[in-house]
C-alpha cells in the first residue's frame, strides 16, 4: 500500500498547485504523510455529511473539489462547523486534499468533465492556459452539441443527465432558438460572457448566474444574442469527481497499489426544494400598451 506522501505527489502530478488562482487554498488540509492509504473518496464539498460518509467507508483519503478553508481562520474549535470536520477527520486518521481552480484548467478538467456527461464533443478551451503549448488546458471548453436542438430542447437534455437537484435547469433566450454549439464552465461562470461572446457560441451552460449579468448577457448587441442555462453548481462540479476518481485509479494501476477509489453520490447542493411560480397574472417579454 503507498503511503499519504505518494498519493498526493501523485495528486500534484495530475493537478499541479501552481496552476490554481492566487485567492485559492488547494493542497492538503490535514494528514500524516506517512500513514497508508487503502481507501480515498472523492467529493464536491468537504462537509460534515460527507466526512461521515467517509469514516463509514473506511477511508483514508478524502479529495474533494472546493476548499475547506477559504479564507483564514483562527480556530479549528469543534464548536465550529467547519472545526467539526477537521476533527473528525483527525480522530479517524482521514487526510483532506482539495483539487480547486488548478482541475479547473487542467487536462482533463472539470468542464471536460462537465461536457462528458452532457455528450458534447469538445473543440478546446473557451479561455486557454497561455503556458499550455499544445493549447488544452484553460477554463471553460467549447462544444458541440451532438445534434441542433432548440433551447428548450438542450435545457431538457441537460436536465435529464446531469445529477439531480431541486434547482433544475433554468435558461434564459427563445425557448425555439437553434443551438448547435455551446460554452461549459464547471461551477460560477457569468465572469466569462465576453470569452463565450468571442467564441461564438450559441450558449452557454453554466452555474450561479446573477440578475443583472444575465440580463446584460442575453441584451447584448449583436448577430445573434447569446442563450443561457444555468445549472446548480454542484451539478456542473459533481461529474469531475468520476473523472478524478478514474484518474487515479489509472495512476494506482501503474504503480501496482490497489488503491480502492469511491465517488460520493451524496448530494450536497445548498438548496433542497423547488416550487414553481403560480403567479397571478402571466408576464410578457415585451413591451406592450399601458395597462
């Protein structure tokens, strides 16, 4: 069996921490290099529900995607939620690494993953890594659907294979608009309009899209104005952590270590219900006479 250090030299190898944002915190929360590791468990969000789902499973190593600590902190009290995890953790000899905005970028990475599970057949990054020189690494990917479909097509296709949550899919434009090619970014992407604009793209899919950057999105001039479908952000995160999962079982292979690697399928979206508008009178999208 290898041991803690191995493991997350091999982590580094497929998500080098250098490639992650300055404002990020990526790497190893807590751990003993030296301890083996039989067991890891890959997962969306470092919270207790799914620390628990660790300890259950025996594992030694906990990877998730988003970082436990953010910002700093000055205290680990188990008093505090997010203390609570360190020291469960801690007392069942479980490490924590996170893999953040450096598999974002990477090769594959989370939009890969994201345009996997949606079946699209990937053209390239919709923001290129400029240290990349075969020009595969970056943020977002550019796609094509598998065949045209209308938006309010693509928004049910989307809906039906990405993991379920009570948000669903919303979509923004024609519900009858034609799309044929399509932006993905795995988790909050309304910071990248113009990149998808620049590319061309029909839509845009998604996650945690704001009132007034859609609303300047889809307003925007031009040939043909840009759809949206916003997706739960841990729906457009959740199919990295099969990818990552089969990533190091690949390494484990090689290396001869019979690793025993598990994907959470614990849904760890904030929002847990959905109710559909019964308003009392039907608005229109345009302009009509004073009422």
């Amino acid at each position: 069996m290898p041991v803690l250090s191995e493991v997350l030299t091999a982590l580094d190898a497929l998500w080098p921490p250098e490639r992650a944002e300055g404002w990020d915190a990526v790497g190893t929360v807590c751990g003993d290099p030296d301890a083996e590791v039989r067991r890891v468990l890959f997962a969306v969000d470092p919270v207790q529900e799914i620390v628990d789902e660790a300890v259950q499973l025996g594992a030694d190593l906990l990877v998730t995607h988003h970082p436990l600590y953010l910002r700093g902190t000055t205290t680990v009290a188990a008093s505090t939620f997010k203390g609570k995890v360190v020291h469960t953790l801690i007392k069942h000899d479980i490490a924590l690494h996170v893999a953040h905005t450096n598999a974002d970028t990477a090769d594959p990475g989370v939009s890969d993953a994201l345009a996997g599970a949606l079946d699209l057949r990937i053209l390239g990054p919709l923001v290129p890594d400029p240290s990349d020189p075969e020009g595969r690494r970056g943020l977002g990917r550019i796609c094509e659907l598998p065949h045209p479909m209308t938006l309010a097509e693509f928004a049910s296709y989307a809906a039906a294979r990405l993991p379920a949550t009570a948000q669903g899919i919303r979509a923004a434009g024609d519900p009858e608009r034609e799309i044929r090619t399509v932006a993905v970014s795995g988790g909050s992407g309304d910071s990248l309009f113009a990149d998808v604009r620049a590319a061309g793209a029909d839509a845009f899919l998604t996650a945690d899209l704001r009132h007034h950057p859609a609303s300047e999105a889809t307003q925007h001039t031009g040939a043909s104005p840009l759809a949206l479908l916003d997706a739960a952000h841990w729906a457009t995160e959740w199919p990295w952590c099969e990818q990552a999962a089969a990533q190091l079982d690949a390494v484990s292979d090689r290396h001869g270590w019979g690793l025993r690697t598990h994907v959470s399928r614990t849904v760890t979206d904030p929002w847990t219900a959905h109710a559909a508008s019964t308003p009392v009178f039907t608005p229109t999208h345009t302009t009509g006479a004073p009422r």
